[in-house]
C-alpha cells in the first residue's frame, strides 16, 4: 500500500483491528472513538463523525 502513496503529500497508516482504533489517540483525540457509559456493567465505545465542520458565526 505504502507504493501507492510514495510520491503523494498524504498520511497513512495501516490500522489491524479495532482494537487499535479504539486505544489510537489521534481517533480518541479528533472526536473518532466516543467512550459510553450505559447503565451496564461494560464499557462500550462508540465511532463518531469522520469530518467536522465549523460552528456558524
């Protein structure tokens, strides 16, 4: 995959499981991977939106 993008300005990097996204603080920081609590004893995570957009003025 690395080949495809050897001369383009882009960053990637290849994500194995989800588990990875879920610990990956670039998605926890941009609002990607949401933490929810629900009235259970478990934990569950949820994704969030892939663009943000501006407030309105």
């Amino acid at each position: 995959m690395n080949v495809l993008f050897e001369n383009q300005d882009s960053c990637l990097t290849p994500v194995k499981t989800i588990e990875e996204v879920i610990k990956d603080p670039v998605f926890q920081e941009s609002g990607m991977v949401i933490e929810k609590n629900i009235q259970t004893t478990e934990i569950i995570f949820s994704l969030g939106l892939l663009f943000h957009f501006p407030k309105p003025l």
